[in-house]
C-alpha cells in the first residue's frame, strides 16, 4: 500500500547508544518531515527537508541528526541518546505547501 | 500562550450525539488541518481547509479566516469515533499542531 513507512515501531536504547530511525514514502513526494509526539504537547518538527538534497532545523533539533538519501527516504539519527529523546517519533510527507500530509504509523522509543 | 488552541481538550458522549470540537490560532495560516489519531496508532489526515466547509461521511469540518477559528463536527457519533482529534495549521513550510483534543464515545 502507497503511504509513509517507518521502522522500527518500537526500540528501547540505553543512554548513550546512538540508532537510526528509517523513514521512506512511495507516493514522489517532495517534502518530508521528521516529529516528535510527548505527553501533553502538540507534535513538534525536529528536522525537514523541502527537496531532495536539502535538510532544516525544525523546533527541536538538538541531539539530532538527518539525512535525506534520496527523494524517497529521509532518516534521523539520535547520536547519543538521552532520556529526554523519550518520544513518539513521526514521520511525514507531501508534495506541495497547499497539500495534505501523510504521516507514518510512528516509532515508540525509550531510553532508559 | 500556544499558536494554536484547542478546546474542549476531553470530551466524553453517548453513542448518537453531535459532537463540536474547536481550534483557534493566532497566526496567519495557509491552511488548516483536521488530523485522526486512535491510541496507540498512527496519525490519520481528515480535512484540510483554507475556506469554508468541507464534509466526508459523518464528519464537516468549517473555517472561518477572519475570526481565526475552526470547528470539527461529528454527527451520530459512534464508538469507532473515539480518538484524539488534532488540529494543526501550515505556516509557511511547517505544521503547527494544537494539544488535541482526547474524545471518547460510549455505547
């Protein structure tokens, strides 16, 4: 089925390890997005990338890291990770600014 | 204060009832979205709107850009309807998300 794909689902780190969180849409779309999900907040952008080959600090970057590989996919790295990166992790995509988003079933982290 | 705000942030019905959820921002928007989340799920795009009113099944969703308020209505609710229900805004590039709104339906 055509959508935004995220993996893994769920993945338990230690303080200090570092992990990839994978991201890829099957549907040309230009613009991807990477949010992060806490109780009691609304989702906030960490990082997004407008066009393949560009990437921009969101509202919550620090202690990540991104990488747009191609138009298809767009990962996050946690390089050190920290209990406060404790979060539901969205991805999302679409093509133009006046069109709707796509988001992926999302990934359940904790660091412990 | 938040950009944007949502009310009630619970709400509880009985199967059947109409049901009002409201968003009010206070930034200029391209857009408006109505986003479905179930628990434990992922994040469902319901509406996006800039003007007006927009209707899919039991849902309408409306607009209204001079006052900056947008209002998401169910009607005959049903217990599959429960969910959190997110209002978000696009500015420029980004999405700005309310809290959401948790409702429940009971049978």
């Amino acid at each position: 089925n055509a959508g935004v794909t995220q993996t893994p689902k769920f993945q338990v780190l230690k303080t200090g390890q570092s992990m990839t969180l994978q991201c890829a849409q099957d549907m040309n779309h230009n613009s991807m997005y990477w949010y992060r999900q806490d109780p009691g907040m609304g989702l906030r952008l960490i990082y997004y990338s407008a066009s393949e080959g560009t990437t921009d600090k969101g509202e919550v970057p620090n202690g990540y890291n991104v990488s747009r590989l191609n138009k298809r996919e767009f990962s996050l790295r946690l390089e050190s990770a920290a209990p406060s990166q404790t979060s539901v992790y969205f991805c999302a995509s679409r093509t133009r600014d006046r069109d709707g988003y796509t988001f992926g079933s999302g990934t359940r982290l904790t660091v412990v | 204060k938040n950009e944007v705000e949502q009310s009630p942030q619970n709400l509880t019905a009985q199967e059947g009832e109409f049901i009002t959820i409201n968003c009010s921002y206070s930034v200029g928007i391209s857009a408006l979205h109505w986003l479905q989340q179930h628990p434990g799920g992922g994040i469902v795009s319901l509406f996006m709107l800039s003007s007006g009113k927009k209707k899919h099944g039991r849902l309408i969703a409306t607009i209204n850009i001079q006052e900056k308020h947008s209002s998401l209505h169910i009607t005959a609710s049903h217990p599959r309807d429960s969910a959190v229900y997110i209002c978000a805004v696009s500015n420029t590039d980004k999405l700005i998300f309310g809290t959401g709104t948790r409702l429940q339906v009971f049978p």
